[in-house]
C-alpha cells in the first residue's frame, strides 16, 4: 500500500542516462583507461603463446628472455593504467552518488506534509537509508566492477577472434547456456533475496523486541510466547535462505558447467584446423588460455548482476519521490488579520465518507478556545485543517480574509503552528535543533527562549548550545524534548498555536512538568487546544463540543454549563461524587 | 540433507570461551561438517584437474595430431567440468546447511536468553547490542565453520598440487610452492590497509544515512515549525565531505587493487620464464609447462581461502564473546531463595512504607501528589522494585517469583506493545477466543479501536502500536491487562491519554469487569476516582488519608486541591492540565 511513487523502467534508464551524460568527460577517460588496461592483460598469454611457439621452434634462450620480459613490462603497464582507469571511476561514481543522494533528501525535504503524512515516514525512511545506499553501492562499487568485466570480457573473445576468426566463432559455443541461466536466475532472485532480507530483519525485530520489553514478558508472563514467536521467525528466515539456495543451486552449476564448453571446443576446433595447417599450437594454445582466462571476469559479471538488479529497483524508488509534486508555493498575500474563520468545512480521507460535516467556527485573536468531544468526533481532522495541513474538500479556512493553504508555507508556519504528541530531537547540536525555527536567532536569543520554556537542563549540558544531541550522543528524555519543541515555537513566535493532545502520551510526572513550561509559550497568542481534560475546558474562553464531526454547542463554561446540554452532563460526571464543584 | 530448523531444543551452549561456542556449534552437527571437509576437499583438490587435462590434450592430441586422443581428452575436459560444478554446488549447499543449522541454534539460545531475562533485562542491555547480536554477530560466528569444510580442502588441494607440481620438476614445485603464499602473505597487509582507509569513509556514510532517516522521521516537526532549507544545507555540506573523503579513499583503494595485479601477475612471469628455460633444455615438455602455469592460478584460491579463513576466525571470536556476554545476562532461575508460600486465598497486600493495604476484591485509588512516589509503591507492590511488602501476612519477597507473577500484574503506564495483529497483541495465552477478547476491549472502552481499523482484529500493529493514537495505545494496554485475568491488578493511570467522554466509560466498565477481584488504579481523575470502593491519598510517601472520593472531597483539602486543580485555594500544588490555560492566568 506504498502510496509514493517508484519510477518506471524508461525513467530509471534516463536517470542513468543523465548521471553518465552529465559527466562525459569522465566516462570516456574511464572507459578508454580500462581497455587499454585489459588489452595490456591479454598480451601476457598472447606472448605465453609466442613462447610455445618459440621452445617449439627450438628458439634460443634470449628470445624466450625478450618475450617474458615483454610479460613482466606489460602487466606493469596493466597495473598502472588500471590503477587510473579506477581511481577516475571512483571519482565519477562519488559524484554520482553525491548528486542522486543530495537531489533525493532536497526533494524529500519538499514533499507536501500531506503526502509524507498518508504516506507514513516507514516507506520514506527506507528509501532515505535502505536504498540510497543500496544505489551508492551500485553505482560507487558494482557498475565499475560489471562495466570492467564486461569489457574485459568482450576484449578475450576479440582477441581470441584475431587469433583466427574461426576460433573466435567456436568459443561462443558455451555461452548459450549460460546466457539462458542468467535470465531464468535474475527473474526471480531480486525478490527472492530481498524476502530474505526482510526475514532476517524480522528476526532481529523479534530480538530486539523481546529485549526492549523484557519487563511486560516478565509481568504478563509471555516468555513462552516470545519464544514461540521467535521460533517462528527462524523458520521463516531459513524458509526464504532456503529459496535463495534452491535458486543458486540451478544457477551455479549450469554456468560452471558452462566454463569448460569453450575451452573444449576450441581444443576441438583447434585440432581440426591444426591438421589443416590454418592455425598454429600456439594459437590454439594462447585461445585455450584466454578463454580460461575468461572464466574470472564471467563469474564477476554473474556475481554482481543480481546486485546491480536490485540497485536499479532502489534507484526507482529514489527517483520516484521526485515524481510527487512539490508543496505549491503560495500565492496568496499575507493577510493583515489574525482571525481564523471556518465556514461550511466538510473534510473525508481518502475512504470517503465525511469525518466534518460543515463546521462554522470563528476563532477570535487572542482567544482560548478549548474544543472537546468524544473520540472519532474530527478534532483532530479540524487541527489539521485550522493549521493548513489538509484543506477542506468543501467550505473555506481562512486567515484574515485569505485561505490558509492558499499562504506560502513558511509564511503560514510564521503564523500558526500545531503541536501534537510527536516531538522530534535531531541529530546536531542543541543549536542546531533549535536555530532551523528562526535561522536569524542570537545565542543569547536561543538561550532566553530555553529559559522561557524551563528547560534548566540545558544550561548544565557540558558545552552548552554544542552540545551533540540525539543518536548515541546525549539522549534527552520525553519532558526534555517536549520542552526543546516548544524553545522552537517560541523562537518560530506564531500568532496563533493548536495544540493536539500535547502531552496526552507523556507519562504524568512527565506532562506536568511539561504544562508549566507550555504555560509560558501561550502568553498573549490565540490558542486552539484540543482537550480531553475538562478543566481545560473550564479555564478557556470559549468552549466548542465537537460531536459526530458537527459542532454541537459553543461558548464560554458558564453559559454552557447554564444550557445544561451534553457538556455540562460531562462536566457534573467528571466531578463524581463531589458536591462542591461550583466553587471551582 | 538440510536441517530441521527451528531446532526442538538448541542444546546448552558452551559459554567458556567464544571458540569454545564455535565448536560447540560445529559438535552439535558432527556428519554434516565431515561431509562439508570431504566435498570440500574433493572440490578443491578437482580444481586442478582441468590445466591438467588441457595440458594432457595439448601434448597428447594436438602436437601429436592424434585426433582420437584429442578427442577423449576433450570429453574428459567436458565431463571434469560437470563433476566440478556439482562438486561445487554440493559443497555450497553442505556448507549453507552447515551455516545455517548454526544461526538457527545461536539465535534461539540468544532468543531463550532475551525472552527470560524478564525486568532486570532492560537495564542491562540496551537494544542496539541485541540488534548487532542478531544482525550480524550470529552470522560472523557461524561463518567461521567455514573453516571445517573448504578450510581443510583447502590444505588438502595445496599438498595435492605439491604433489603433482614435484613430479613435474621439483625446482619449479619449490619455487610455485614458497611463492604463492608468499605473496598472498604480502597482499593480505595490502587488504587490511583497503579496509581501514574503508572504515573511515564508512562510519561517514552511515552517519550521513543516519542524517537522512533523521530528517525523513523530523518531516512533521519541520512541517510545523519550518527551516527545511536549513536542514537540506546542513545535508549538502556533509554530503560534500563524504564525496572529498570518498575522493581520498579512491586514491588509496585504487593503488591497492593495482598492486593486486600486478604482484601476482610478475611472478606468473616468472613462473613462465623458469619453465620457459626449462622446455627450451627439454626438461620438461611442451603441455606441462602450460600446466605449471594453470598450477599457479589454481593455488592461489586455496591460498586465499586459508587467508580469508583466518580472518573469519578474528572476526567470529570477537562476534562469539558479544553472543557469550548476551547469553550471561540471563538468569538460570535456580538462585532462587523460597522462603514463604504464597497465600492460598486472596488475602491482604499491605506495603509498610506507605501504610497502603489492599484488601481482596476491592477497587481501591490511589492519588498521589507525586506521580513518581506512585509508581515505585506499584512496583513495590508487584515486587518489581525490593520492598518490605507482605501478601497475607508473609513476606511478598521470599515467595515463588512465578507464582506471584501469575496473580499480581503491574501495568506500567507505558508497559510495552509488541508487533502483531491487534489479536496477536491481546491474545496473551493461546487459550483466549475472540469472545473474551471482545469483552476486554469492551471494558477498556476500546471498540472503536478495533473498528477505525481496516482489518479490525486481524490489522497489523506496529512495535509499541505506534500506528495507533496515544489514547487508543492507552486502551489496548488496558484490555491486555484486562485478559492477564489477575488475581490483584494494578494500573497506572491508565486513562491519562483518553478524552474524558470515554474515561467516564472506562471507569464505569472497570469495575464490573473486575468484579470480585482487586484492582489498584493510580490516578488524579475524579472520573477515575468517583467509582473507587476506596481512595487512597499518597502524599510525601505515606498515605494520609483514605475513604470515599466524596468523603474525601469534603475533608480533606488537599485532596481536594490535588483533583479539582483548585489553584485559587492551594497555590503550592502542582497544576495538572494539558494546555496550563490557568497557569498562565496565575
């Protein structure tokens, strides 16, 4: 159920195309370095077989001298111009790979909040680390490796065909069924070895797992379970390891078996022609040689074929983010107002069926306006809409007059910002993690906006705003993190902030300390809470009960606590069997 | 044949030394390693049947002109080489099954050993450990038992070209014989030098690949709040760094590789020159000296899987201590000392440092001022924490761990979810049906869970159900410890995530649902509280007063501060709400 796109065969082969036209210069230097490097490795058994020729004739000492001297020039011509040809190869595909890595997190960076939302980051994760790198491999290490081999390869069998064209038609008498192995293999190892893949990292995941939860196997006593689990999970990963064998069990000795039809045939052929005086032993000899010789760059190609498929089916998956239209640049003007107003907005997802069903709602600047309902009831869905995220698929949202989503997007994340449960703490400095929200910001800003929010830990980190946080380096917990989220609101200052569920996730000690430094963020801004605790409800300015994706009532707590509807059943049961809650 | 895998039983490792495990993995399938040493064996020592066999056809029928020879001996040629292509698939797969059948047994040792370590795993062992573990410390052991197949065909294939090569001229035997290990020897250090100047460009990349990911999972936050273009910058210029270091390691690298060919190629010239000289003085014929030179490319694979061997060796030892270490933290469950029974009725859980009791089949509330006091006195209570703690009377400490696991249950707020199924997830004992399942997610108010899913039941959850929201999250862990039946339950705050239409259910449910038995739910909702038989009120480590939420309501006034957040008649006490809408009016 990938919802982003993967691109098709003719847009991976113009990508490839483009990588190599981009840098043709370097392609053609790095092409003609390698087969100048293998026409010096094919000499050594072309003068092996002038040798043969040589000892046969009954040549003296100092020619078979001259010639192995020949050898020994030839393979240290060979090591250089190789040592070239590869170092200009790995400059182009560093290059490459910079470039399709740089493009992918450039436009990943782009992609509409929507999309990366009904998307869920799983699939954009692998692609960003599983397949990035699995195209860097490709292109850095297998695609010089198969371009060399292959020329090497076309190089022995031209050389056998100047030995005598006749020679060279015989040694393709092997190749068929090598050929017929390959396509039959590479049809069905990619998905093969990706199942593979997946097992063992699902046996991992059951580890893993197991371990990270060791304290709810201990308490709902599941360890039999987990085993049984686990098992399973090793079943399965022998289960696809077995399927990859069975596959390279046909594979390998068919093209093994291949390797020793052209040199048969060639001595073969080679006897015939002998008798018949059209080619000499030494001829035949050195074809008999090249053709062994053969045999290591054949099985290189075979060996990295599968890989080089599965590269291609990664770099599909690269380019295909590129394929989703970018977040529009807005065109609106920025509004003068402040106030949000929704009128008649109805939303579904993509089932269908409406989650709002035409709500009304004006949210007045500097306003607290609390929204509460049962679970289902589209507080969330109507978040999402105030913030601009998702726009109504009838009705309008709009900011001072002009459509949310219509705003530029930085503009609007200026204006209003939405803060869920997710907190996120990059890798970087703590600087780094709080200078993105206004990249103009002072240390000394950064630092009174920390203070703001009481995050007091920061102030005895080791270096201060250098600090290194996040992955293996210093690891902030829930309440840290939280705070470290909402340093950045008050360095990003929007006017207007929607909370949803802030610190519903957040263990209880964790979520107080994180309220008070909440507290200090909503200070003269219009705040949109969606709540499910109903004192918030009580301190807010106005209250909407949102039910069944309609507003149902609206208006201060008192006033709806005097209508005696819904809210005030709610707020009466909440309050149990107290009975003095009207001094609340 | 292949092996059963999952093994029944893996057997008990031998955790002594890390090659004292690799053996013991390699004893444990004593005939399929022998038979991996003979194929191997007869694989390698085939190998040099082929320059053989064309140096025999070159001599016998080509020179001669004796096509009848030539003949048989291209056919030999033909036939040795199917019989090497089985040989070598056979080998492959014996040595696959060899492989395997270990990973299989290590993995299960190492998933006994996680799935027992119960709570004092976790603060033992970090995840990531299991992850290389089970990534690829399993592999790189069971890799080493390659040794015990190709490994020994290895040594054998080299003193069986010794053997032929002497025949041929024991000058030359000598001289191929010395060289080719010689210069292996010489291209190891070569290798080892490519793999360090790799390493550094690695590490990068993986930090690069770790960047990436970090953006893609920040996308929301970066959504919210903006600065992408920071981020992309910040991702370009590191880029550029790798590309630089990548630029070094080529120059590096691509010295290496020339160095490869060439050194073997100059003394396959010499090779060539010795027996060269030798032909031209009618020491040697015509065919052998072709076949001194296949000789030569043939040992240097032997050679080489000696060499690789050896560093599987390093490797594996390294990777088999990791395993040996895993394997330790798990406890062997006999140390333990049983000096009470546990009681044979429900009976009284009375913790001495707060003064709590439980009495049998109450529902009793605890509300605390500090939530962390909560928590510690719930894993004193379940003895996940030591504490003074006596269940009817005797110490909860000396009882049978077991026994007490089976009737007090302890849900964390945050205790762990495990990927599965929705009904994976809940179905804690294979004996539970749909029906009970159905009455849990009934009780933790839960059914709209189940019906907001595709496939309701049957929908994939990920690991901590993190494709679900933090009060549907909130819900199955409810209905989870619901099905774990307890004799005493203790919950905390198990409504804290949930709007208050549904908690309002929730605590109506609970106490039908656990009729009869008790239930200790730590909480500050006075939805929560208003259904308690009792309310317990913790305050600096004791509690200072219990009754009914009403009474409690009227008398005590902290208690009252503490639940209705009334700040105008208590400003010490801690606000509790989720946006601090009062707090701002203070």
């Amino acid at each position: 159920m990938t919802i982003l796109p993967v691109a098709d065969r003719k847009g991976v082969r113009r990508a490839l195309v483009d990588l190599f036209a981009a840098d043709r210069r370097a392609v053609a230097v790095v092409l003609g370095l390698h087969t100048a490097a293998s026409i010096s490795g094919l000499a050594a058994p072309w003068l092996l077989g002038k040798i043969i020729d040589e000892v046969v004739a009954g040549a003296s000492a100092s020619a078979v001298d001259r010639l192995t001297l020949a050898i020994a020039g030839c393979v240290l011509a060979q090591g250089l111009l190789q040592r070239f040809a590869q170092y200009y190869g790995h400059r182009f595909g560093e290059r490459a790979v910079a470039g399709l890595r740089e493009d992918f997190v450039h436009r990943t960076l782009n992609l509409p909040v929507s999309v990366v939302e009904r998307a869920g980051t799983g699939d954009l994760a692998t692609r960003s680390s599983v397949d990035v790198a699995a195209v860097g491999n490709t292109v850095r290490d297998v695609v010089p490796v198969i371009v060399l081999a292959s020329a090497q390869l076309g190089l022995l069998f031209g050389a056998v065909f100047l030995l005598h064209p006749l020679l060279g038609l015989v040694a393709f008498a092997g190749l068929p069924s090598t050929f017929l192995a390959v396509r039959w293999y590479l049809r069905r190892a990619s998905a093969a070895y990706l199942a593979e893949g997946a097992a063992s990292a699902e046996l991992t995941d059951a580890l893993t797992t197991t371990a990270e939860g060791a304290r709810a196997v201990e308490a709902l006593r599941l360890t039999e379970a987990r085993i049984a689990f686990g098992r399973q999970r090793i079943g399965a990963q022998w289960a696809t390891r077995r399927r990859t064998l069975a596959l390279r069990s046909v594979f390998f000795p068919v093209v093994e078996s291949g390797h020793a039809l052209p040199v048969a045939a060639i001595l073969l052929a080679g006897g015939y022609f002998l008798n018949r005086g059209m080619v000499t032993l030494g001829a035949v000899v050195a074809a008999a040689l090249y053709l062994q010789q053969a045999i290591e760059p054949l099985d290189r190609v075979l060996q990295w074929v599968e890989q080089a498929q599965r590269g291609f089916a990664s770099l599909a998956r690269v380019l295909g983010v590129g394929q989703v239209t970018p977040e529009p640049r807005g065109a609106a003007e920025a509004p003068a107002s402040r106030e949000l107003v929704v009128r008649g907005a109805r939303f579904s997802y993509s089932d269908g069926h409406d989650v709002l069903h035409g709500i009304d709602l004006e949210v007045r600047p500097g306003e607290r306006l609390a929204i509460v309902g049962p679970s289902g009831a589209g507080k969330s869905t109507l978040a999402r809409l105030l913030a601009g995220i998702d726009a109504p698929r009838s009705g309008t949202v709009t900011i001072g007059g002009c459509p949310v989503t219509d705003l530029d997007p930085a503009e609007r994340r200026r204006r209003i910002a939405l803060i869920t449960q997710e907190h996120h703490v990059f890798i970087g400095s703590l600087r780094d993690n709080l200078r993105f929200a206004a990249p103009d910001a002072t240390d000394g800003q950064l630092q009174s906006a920390l203070d703001t929010v009481g995050a007091d830990w920061a102030g005895e980190l080791p270096e201060g705003l250098d600090t290194r946080l996040g992955d293996g380096a210093h690891e902030l917990g829930a309440a840290e993190a939280q705070q470290l989220a909402l340093a950045r609101l008050v360095l990003a200052d929007p006017h207007t902030l929607i909370l949803d569920e802030a610190t519903a996730a957040l263990d209880p000690t964790t979520a107080r300390r994180t309220e008070r430094a909440l507290a200090a963020v909503l200070t003269g801004r219009t705040v949109i809470a969606i709540a499910h605790r109903l004192n918030t409800a009580h301190d807010a300015d106005r209250v909407a009960v949102l039910d069944g994706g309609r507003v149902t009532e609206l208006g201060s707590h008192p006033e709806l606590m005097r209508a005696n509807g819904s809210y005030a059943q709610l707020w009466r049961s909440w309050h149990g069997g107290s009975s003095n809650t009207g001094a609340c | 044949m292949p092996p059963r895998l999952p093994h029944a039983d893996p057997g008990t490792p031998d955790i002594r030394s890390p090659l004292r495990y690799a053996w013991w993995l390699a004893r444990c399938q004593p005939w399929r390693v022998f038979r991996g040493s003979v194929i191997g064996t007869a694989w390698m020592v085939g190998l040099s049947v082929r320059p053989y066999l064309i140096a025999r056809a070159v001599d016998g029928g080509l020179r001669t002109g004796d096509y009848g020879a030539l003949l048989w001996w291209v056919a030999a040629i033909v036939v040795a080489g199917i019989a090497l292509a089985w040989l070598g698939i056979m080998r492959h797969r014996t040595m696959t099954f060899v492989r395997e059948d270990a990973t299989a047994r290590s993995a299960a040792v190492v998933l006994r050993a996680v799935s027992r370590g119960g709570a004092a795993l976790t603060r033992k062992l970090d995840a990531g450990e299991v992850a290389t573990v089970s990534g690829s410390d399993i592999g790189n052991v069971s890799h080493v038992l390659t040794l015990t197949g190709p490994g020994v065909g290895a040594v054998i294939a080299y003193g069986v070209v010794a053997i032929v090569l002497w025949s041929v001229s024991p000058f030359l035997a000598m001289f191929v014989l010395l060289g080719v290990p010689a210069i292996a020897v010489a291209i190891g250090p070569l290798l080892r030098r490519l793999d360090r100047a790799e390493s550094v460009y690695r590490r990068e990349q993986g930090a690069l690949t770790a960047q990436a990911s970090d953006i893609v999972a920040g996308l929301r936050v970066l959504a919210g709040v903006g600065g992408r273009s920071l981020f992309a910058r910040s991702y370009a210029g590191r880029s550029q760094r790798l590309l630089l270091e990548g630029y070094r390691v080529g120059a590096v690298a691509s010295w290496i590789f020339a160095g490869i060919v060439v050194i073997p190629g100059l003394f396959l010239a010499a090779v060539v020159w010795l027996a060269a000289r030798m032909a031209g003085a009618g020491e040697i014929t015509i065919g052998q000296m072709v076949a001194v030179y296949g000789y030569v490319a043939i040992l240097i694979l032997p050679v080489y899987f000696l060499l690789e061997g050896g560093y599987q060796l390093i490797r594996g030892r390294v990777a088999a201590r990791r395993i040996i270490a895993l394997l330790k933290l798990a406890p062997d469950g006999t140390a333990e000392a049983v000096t009470a029974k546990t009681p044979s009725a429900p009976a009284d859980l009375h913790d001495p440092a707060t003064g709590l009791r439980v009495r049998p089949g109450e529902l009793l509330a605890v509300a605390a001022a500090d939530p962390a006091e909560a928590i510690a006195l719930a894993d004193r209570l379940g003895r996940f924490a030591p504490g003074e703690v006596t269940w009817g009377g005797e110490p909860l400490a000396g009882m049978p761990l077991a026994q007490v696991r089976e009737r007090i249950l302890v849900d964390e707020h945050d205790s762990y979810l495990f990927a599965g199924t929705l009904r994976e997830v809940l179905q804690i004992r294979p004996e539970l049906g749909d029906a009970q399942i159905t009455a849990a997610l009934h009780a933790a108010s839960a059914e709209d869970v189940v019906e907001a899913l595709p496939l309701g039941l049957d929908t994939p959850v990920g690991v901590r159900a993190r494709n679900l929201s933090g009060g549907q999250r909130q819900r199955v862990r409810l209905a989870r410890a619901l099905l774990a039946e307890p004799e005493v339950l203790i919950l905390i705050d198990p409504t804290s995530a949930v709007d208050a239409h549904t908690e309002a259910r929730i605590a109506l449910r609970l106490r039908s649902a656990r009729q009869g038995r008790a239930t200790v739910v730590i909480a500050t909702s006075p939805l929560m509280l208003g259904r308690a038989d009792r309310v317990a009120h913790l305050r600096d480590g004791r509690i200072v007063s219990t009754a009914t939420h009403a009474e409690l309501m009227e008398t005590d006034r902290a208690y009252r501060a503490l639940v209705s957040r009334d700040v105008d008649s208590n400003d010490d006490l801690d606000s509790d709400s989720d946006t601090g809408f009062e707090a701002v009016r203070r």
